[in-house]
C-alpha cells in the first residue's frame, strides 16, 4: 500500500524545494548571462570587493527563498480552501 501525500510530506520524502526546475532554455540563457556578469565583476574587482558581492548575493538568494516558502505556503493554504470550499458546494448539491 503506498503511502498518503501527508505521510509522504512527514517522512521527508516530498520536498518541493529540492525538486529539478524543468529545462526552460530561456532560464539556462539567463543563467549563463549571470554566470558571465560574475565572471566579468570577478575580473573588474578587488578580492575584497568580490567578497562584499558574494556576500550581497547569499543575502539576496536568502530573502530570496524565504519569499519562495511563503508564497508557497500561501498556495498551499488556498488549494485547501479551495478543497473546503468545493465540498460544502457538493454537500448542498447532493442533499437538494
């Protein structure tokens, strides 16, 4: 018997931020713009600056994902009102 979606999420077998994005080819090209805009500052700074830049982007990427789990969170929370809300509907169709 496989296990239901909740047991899935508790046991840690479900974990939507470590899923592969899909192979988008316009997000591979604004990759490797990015990686060529790094590659560019890296040249162009000094080791010290490099530093305050890296640093500057594990805080964007930081904010980034924290942003990321609400608006997750907040999806997750209106597909169960949604669920709710379309099973009250049904009670009142089926018991007319």
């Amino acid at each position: 018997m496989s296990k239901s979606i909740l047991e899935a999420l508790y046991y840690g077998e479900i974990r939507p931020c470590e899923q592969r994005m899909r192979r988008n080819p316009v997000r591979k090209e604004m990759i490797n713009k990015i990686e060529n805009e790094e590659n560019y500052l890296k040249s162009k700074l000094s080791c010290e600056d490099w530093d305050h830049f890296q640093e500057l982007c594990g805080l964007c990427n930081d904010v980034t994902g924290d942003n990321q789990a609400d608006i997750f969170s907040r999806g997750f929370v209106i597909g169960a009102l949604l669920i709710f809300e379309i099973m009250e509907r049904k009670d009142k169709l089926t018991n007319a």
